[in-house]
C-alpha cells in the first residue's frame, strides 16, 4: 500500500482500512472506520444499533445537498441524523482527527457537529459518514422565524425567513446581468437580499448565553485550528412564539446530543429559542483550496472563505463576537437534558413526518 498526504496536517496518513462491523444501514452490511471511537460517542448518545434500520434510512434517499451540487446526503427518518457521502477530504479528514475529536465533544460542551458512524457500503464501496442534526426532529421549516448558514463571509445566506425558503440562485462571472439590479429574477434578488441580512443581522440572546456562546465557540474554533481545518459554518436556526403562549415544554430538544440548546430568552413581546451548531467542518488547507484562496481574491466579493485554517478561525470567532449581542431578557427554561415527551411519534422512525430538510433548501 501507499501513503496518502493527509493535507490539513502536512504529515503522512496511513490507510486505515474499514473492518467488518455488526451494525447494519438500511439492513446492509457495512465496513466501518475506527469504530471503537464512534462505539463511544454511540454510548454517550444511547444510540442503539438499529438507528439506521431500513425504516429510518434508505440509500435511495440520498440526493445532492444545495445549489452548488454537494455531496449527497439525506436526513434519517427519525429526523436526528443525516447519513452523508463523503468526499476524499472529507474521509482522510475524518481518519486523521477523529480520536481527538471525540476526546474533544465527549469532554466539554461543543457545537461541533456529532459523528456517530464512518463507513463504507459494502456494495458499492463508497464511503459515508452520519452526524446528528442540530435542529428539532419535526421541525418544519414554516415554523423557522430565519434559518442562516454563517461563516462571517460573503457567502453568509438566509435558507428560511420568516417560514418562506430562500431559494439558492448563485451570481456566475459569465452572467453580466446578475450585476445590474434590474436585470436580475426575482428569485435572485430575494436571495441576495438575504446573504446581506444573513451577514449584517445581529443575533440577540441574553447576556448569560450570550458568554456562554462565545466560551464555546472559541474552544471549538481553537480546536478546528489545531486540526488544520477551514471552511465550516455556523447553522443558527431561530423561531418565536408570543409570550402570552409560551409554556415551559414549547420549544423542542435535540436531546440527547446537548442539553443547552435551544436558548431561550424573550424579546418585543415574543419568547424565542435559538439553535446553533457548527457543520462542514472537515475541510482540509489543500493545494485546490490554495489555488482558489488566489482566485477569489482578486475576483470574489469580501470577505472570503477560501483562506488558511488559522486565519478562518480568527476570522469566524471576531465575526460572531460582534455578532450575539446580550440585549434579550431571561426567561425560565424548560428542564434541560429530558427527552421530549410531548410528542411521543419521535420515538417512532415511521411516525415523523414533514420534517426539515437541509438538501431542500
């Protein structure tokens, strides 16, 4: 066998091969990557070895995730995890950080997206990986007040506002007319309007979360800096009731992954929660990144993505530090930690129904 360059550590990987493993996805037999770490993070989650029975998952699920053509994905019925492919990076990413990484989710509270499984379908021989979703299982997206995918960048955007999805409708060089206001469709202009709101809003908590926020997220971004990764985004997902309505158990869990979320604090006559979580992580500094870090500076709008591991994570964490801002008041949170108990169909794969999904929007 050959080494491979494991990019986002500038050391060499070795292969790691996939050993046979008595969990089954969509009742397949599978080979898995180091399970003995993903087992753990299982265990801390109560995960049984059935989540992706043929009930809760199928293959034939699986579609390209946005506009820009990603990486096929699709949200487990149960809506707690999504089953993804996983690109080359993605995988040798994963193979080369996922010791510390459970280390580092198991031991503090985290934002980081959690990984529970890293296979490969024996059938096809295509590598996957499943992670948890940060959003509440039945949530569905009318029910979303916004729904932004954040990078502090230009390529901040607004997926849901105000329960209306944002459709994606990409600027390209070669389309002269996207310049001009009033040549562009009105799909494109609603889409652009909401990257900047994406960008500029601010995100108001109460001061206690608001500290609490940003401890966290500097502890995941040094982390993510250690690790020699850059590009991942922060999913903030927002909705409100009034407040004359709110009850303790209004707002939904995504137990058992965390108990801080959502946070809740009430605002003009509104009580809201708020649920965060870092994704897209496992990006690595290649030579195809660094080519395109010289691309987009000289034509891409500011400021970019596509920039080295140590300067993204500044970048990022500087960004939300302006970016939740603790003027929102306090109010009584649910009991955290507890399952949900008022909707008794999450505990039935085949019960959940509309759910939200990101490859929709």
């Amino acid at each position: 066998t050959t080494t491979t360059t494991n990019y986002n550590m500038g050391k060499k990987l070795q292969p790691v091969d996939p050993k046979p493993c008595t969990l089954k996805v969509a009742n397949e037999e599978i080979l898995a990557y180091k399970d003995n770490v993903y087992s753990e993070i299982r265990k801390k989650y109560d995960i049984p070895d059935d989540f992706l029975s043929r009930h809760n998952f199928a293959y034939t699920w699986l579609k390209q995730a946005g506009a820009k053509g990603g990486d096929p994905m699709a949200r487990t019925q149960c809506g707690r995890f999504f089953v993804k492919e996983a690109s080359k990076d993605d995988h040798l990413s994963l193979l080369n950080i996922c010791e510390d990484y459970k280390e580092h989710i198991l031991g503090k509270t985290s934002y980081i997206a959690r990984f529970v499984l890293h296979f490969k379908r024996k059938s096809t021989g295509v590598d996957y990986v499943v992670m948890n979703s940060w959003l509440p299982p039945t949530a569905e997206y009318k029910t979303w007040t916004a729904l932004y995918d954040l990078k502090g960048t230009a390529d901040d955007k607004s997926m849901v506002l105000d329960g209306k999805k944002v459709k994606d409708v990409h600027k390209r060089v070669w389309n002269i007319g996207m310049n001009f206001p009033c040549l562009r469709s009105e799909e494109r202009n609603i889409y652009y309007r909401g990257k900047k709101h994406a960008f500029k809003t601010t995100l108001s908590v109460t001061p206690a979360d608001q500290k609490q926020i940003l401890n966290v997220l500097k502890d995941d971004v040094e982390f993510l800096q250690a690790k020699g990764v850059m590009d991942y985004s922060l999913l903030v997902g927002i909705t409100k009731i009034p407040e004359a309505d709110y009850k303790p158990d209004s707002f939904d869990s995504i137990f058992p992954f965390t108990s801080e979320l959502p946070y809740i604090c009430k605002r003009n006559g509104y009580v809201e929660a708020m649920y965060i979580g870092i994704i897209d992580f496992l990006q690595p500094w290649t030579t195809t990144k660094k080519i395109a870090h010289c691309i987009k500076c000289t034509y891409a709008p500011k400021p970019i993505s596509t920039v080295e591991p140590q300067f993204y994570g500044e970048q990022f964490y500087s960004f939300f530090e302006k970016k939740f801002v603790g003027t929102a008041e306090e109010i009584p949170r649910p009991a955290s930690g507890l399952p949900p108990q008022t909707h008794p169909d999450r505990r039935d794969p085949s019960g959940v129904k509309k759910l939200i999904y990101i490859t929709d929007l």
